[in-house]
C-alpha cells in the first residue's frame, strides 16, 4: 500500500519521509512516471502536447481584446494576448515529449511567425520576438486495462484503492488548484471511513451479544 513519499529538497540536498493515509498523484505529464513507482506494469495513459509562446511588441494586440485564430494550417490554433503591456502570441498541440525544461523550437517561433503574417495587417519578423519559452499541457488516454476493469472515468487510477488517487487537470497549475480543493474532501472521506468502521465493529459486537 502507498503510504507517503521519501522527497528530496533539490537545492539543500536534504531528504525527509512524509507519511500519509491518502496519496494523490497530481503531476500533471509526469503522472505516468509517478504511477509506475507503485506499479512498474502500469499503463501509459499520458499523451504530452507542447505548447510555445513567443513575446511581440504591444502594437501587434489591442490593449483591451485579445485574437484567436480558430484553425492554422495545420488545424492548430493561435492566439494574441494583451499581457504585461507587450503581445502574447502562441499555440498549442505541437508533439513534444516530457521533460522537467521544455525549450522552444526554431521550427515552432517560425511556424508562429508565419501563422500571424497570414492575419496581421503589420508583417512579424524575427527581430521583433522579445522572449520565447515553451510548456507541456497533456491529455489522458483510455487505458485498455482501465476500460476492463473501471465502472467510472473518476475512479483512482487502475481501480486499485491502494493507489494513489490520479487528478487530470489542463495545466500543471490548474492541475496542483485542484489538489488544494480536494484536500478537505479526503479528510471527510477518511472520517467517514473511521466512523463507518466503528459503526461496523458495534454491529458485529451487538450481533454477538444478541446470539
């Protein structure tokens, strides 16, 4: 049974073992990664999406209205954001794979390029890119292990209740948001769990007097 974590502070060194009645796996494109921790045979279900954004002067946006483009040519989207009195210009959906410092590709900051030269009416170059980086968003993909064995996408993974729970979430962020909101709901659950217990051991002990 998971019981906790041993983690390690990467700046100090400095480990600890933190102890715990529930474990919740909220990693976001690590997951898969974390699940096979606990189980070694455990299917992937992550399916990483890359996601590069590049910084244009302000006068590529209107202060007040962000520019969604709904389909590129390749079928992906792109967006202008106003955002800290600059242009946010990005898309999403790029094939990338999972790694802690994703970098943003040459081949990507050109294809943004190319894209918003189609609908600006003021052409984009190299030279006006300020900053690039790049993120990983991910979905989840249908276990054939989980559709044989699961009843409802919300079950933790693999249906194994000595698991840790799995949370999907859009973002890392989102996704770390949502385990802050779903902390008093373990307690509950665990409380819940303590009292049905006593409320069986009163029965079984009732059953056994009223014999």
């Amino acid at each position: 049974r998971v019981c906790g974590a041993k983690v390690r502070d990467t700046i100090s060194g400095e480990e600890s073992t933190i102890r715990a009645k529930v474990v919740v796996n909220a990693t976001g494109p690590f997951s898969d990664h974390i699940r096979k921790l606990d189980d070694p045979n455990a299917e992937d279900i992550i399916v990483p999406a890359g996601g590069v954004h590049v910084v244009l002067p302000d006068h590529f946006s209107p202060s007040d209205m962000g520019i969604i483009v709904p389909k590129t040519r390749d079928g992906r989207v792109l967006f202008f954001l106003p955002w800290e009195g600059m242009t946010l210009a990005g898309t999403t959906d790029s094939k990338t794979g999972i790694t802690m410092r994703p970098q943003p590709s040459a081949e990507e900051v050109k294809f943004i390029l190319r894209e918003a030269n189609r609908v600006l009416s003021r052409k984009v170059t190299k030279g006006d890119v300020r900053a690039a980086w790049s993120g990983i968003r991910y979905e989840s993909k249908e276990s054939e292990q989980n559709r044989n064995r699961c009843d409802s996408d919300s079950k933790p993974s693999g249906c194994n209740p000595k698991s840790p729970a799995l949370l999907f979430g859009p973002i890392l962020v989102l996704l770390r948001c949502i385990s802050v909101l779903m902390q008093p709901l373990l307690l509950v659950g665990h409380l819940c769990a303590i009292s049905a217990r006593k409320q069986g051991r009163q029965r079984r002990c009732l059953a056994r007097t009223s014999s």
